[in-house]
C-alpha cells in the first residue's frame, strides 16, 4: 500500500511513457506495423486511466496498476482493428482505419496479435510476489468476462442490425455488454491489484457499468446534437446507417403515421439523405427524444457517483469526480 498519494497527472505521464516503450519486434513489419499505428493516437486512454483509478480509489499503489491498464487498452484496439472490419468503417479517429490501409487479412493478425500483447502485459502481476494467485486469478478472470462480453455485445449489435422491433431493455443490455464491460472490468482489475475487499469491487464494477452506459447514450445523443468540428463526426451518421439507437428505438415507440414509416424505411434502407437525416432530428426534438436521452444520461451518472461516493474519503476521489464529468459532459 502506498503511504503517501502520488498525482494522478504523474501517474499518466509514466502511462504514456510505457506505452513508447512497449517493445514489439520490427518484423513482420506487416503484423506489428498496424498495431503501433493504433497505438500513436492516444486518444483519452480512458481504459488504462481507469485500471490506474481502481487501484488509487482502494489504497494501492497506481504505479503497480500500468501494465494492467496497458493491457486493457491492447484488448480496446484488438477490438476496434475487428470492428472496422465488420463496419466496413474506412475512418478511426480520424485517420485510415488498419483494414483500410493494410487489408481485411493483416487487420485480423494485427488484432490477433493485439490480443496476445494484452495477454503478455498480465504477466508482470504472475512474477510479483505481492500478488497472490487468487489474485491473480480473479484478475485473469475478470479479463476473460470483459472478453466475453464484449463479443456478445457486438454479436448482439450485428444482429439488431436486421431486427426492427429491438427494445429499449435489449439495447442497454447491448451497450452494457459491448461499451461498458470494459470499463468496469478495468475499474475493477485496479482494485484487485491493490487487494481490495469484494464489496469495493462490486462498486467499482457498478461504477464503470453505469458510466458505461452513460456514455454510450451520450455518444448517441452527440450524433445529432454535436458541432461536428468538435465531435469528429457528421451530424446524423447513426441516422444515415440506420443504426437502433437509444433516440431511434425511443422514437419508434412513440412516432406514428408518416412519421413512424419514414423511420422504418430509413432503417430498412440504411441510406438516408440529408433531408431525411433532418426530418428525424427534427422528430427527435418534438417527441422529447432529446429530453429523454438527456434524462437517462443524468440518471447513470448519478448513479456511477453513487458507486464513488463509497471511496470519498480517498485523496483520488476528486481526480475521479472530474474524469467522469469531462467523460460525460463532452463538447457539443
């Protein structure tokens, strides 16, 4: 345990210092190529920030938490380099995605290999002697659940793709399973690491479910209410895809007439124009999709605070607190 706190601004500093150094062989330079591709924008890191958040908010030492926030963000990109596959998705963050610049085949053995990295990144915690197998085993476990789940989240997500009628229950569990598995099972691997008791874990678990889903919703919300320049998206790309989000499923429920069969075609066509991509946020705004996307968002953050508030008497809380609001309060 540590005794006295170190800044949380260090602690992602060293982060981001180990992850230039992460040492991959130059060959195949086609493999690993892609994989330090992915990893030079980097992003919000949320994942590895988390892994280092659960270990400081129980007492643990945060230095002792980077490989295994490292690890979770190679699980992150193994499965971004696999979803721009199945999305046929040319653009991530900004840039060509891997499948696009390097082909579907090198794509799915840079992600292959992205998993393998992040299984390697494990094993500093099986040569550490303060580390016991228990806990080693419970954190490989939770690894292997977050796995699972987001697998199932996607096969989900891929089947609603050919599913009109999917309810507001199925796609929270959808987004529980494909957004926030990773994130509670990263607040919750933290605070294996610094052996926290079961009870914290189960916050920390609750913690990052909720924010998941936060997210997600926010994310939905954002594609037709944020500045593109701001977001890095066209307004109305969930829209145009005919994608089932919170907004669209909640709209389904409560258009009717005309309205309720543009939104079905839409979804049947997954090419809308401009003018049908207004028309529908247009309906969003006059059936209070907007107010109710808004609502849920505050409810799961809430919530998620409720999950924090049990280590309020910690010196990371605050660090935590403002984390989560720059998370959930993005630019629009």
């Amino acid at each position: 345990m540590s005794t006295a706190p170190i800044a949380l601004d260090l602690i992602f500093n060293e982060l981001d210092i180990q992850f230039q150094a992460l040492k991959m062989p130059l060959e195949p330079s086609s493999l690993y190529d892609p994989i330090r591709y992915t990893l030079e924008d980097t992003g919000k890191r949320i994942r590895p920030k988390l892994v280092i958040l659960g270990t400081s908010l129980t007492g643990g030492d945060p230095l002792r938490a980077i490989p295994a926030g490292i690890s979770m963000e190679l699980l992150h990109n193994f499965t971004l380099i696999h979803d721009d596959i199945m999305d046929n998705a040319d653009l991530r963050r900004g840039k060509a995605s891997v499948y696009k610049k390097w082909g579907i085949p090198i794509a799915i053995l840079s992600g292959d290999m992205a998993f393998g990295l992040a299984y390697e990144q494990f094993q500093t915690y099986a040569f550490d002697d303060t580390i016991s197998k228990i806990q080693f085993g419970s954190i490989l476990n939770l690894f292997h659940q977050a796995v699972k789940e987001v697998c199932e989240g996607q096969a989900y997500d891929i089947e609603f793709e050919s599913k009109i009628d999917v309810d507001i229950h199925s796609y929270l569990e959808m987004i529980r399973l494909k957004t926030a598995a990773l994130l509670s099972a990263s607040l919750a691997i933290g605070g294996l690491i610094s052996g926290a008791q079961s009870q914290q874990i189960e916050h920390l678990q609750s913690m990052g479910n909720e924010l998941g889903l936060a997210f997600q919703i926010q994310d939905d919300l954002l594609d037709v209410v944020a500045d593109p320049k701001k977001f890095g998206k066209k307004v109305g790309g969930d829209i145009r895809e005919g994608k089932k989000t919170f907004l669209m499923i909640h709209a389904l429920e409560r258009a009717q007439g005309s309205d309720l069969e543009l939104l079905k075609s839409i979804l049947h066509s997954k090419s809308a124009d401009d003018i049908q991509i207004s028309r529908v946020v247009r309906l969003y705004k006059e059936l209070g999709i907007l107010d109710l996307a808004e609502q849920e968002i505050e409810i799961r953050y809430s919530n998620a605070m409720n999950h924090l508030g049990v280590f309020a008497d910690t010196p990371y809380y605050s660090a935590a607190k403002n984390m989560f609001d720059a998370l959930i309060q993005r630019d629009r």
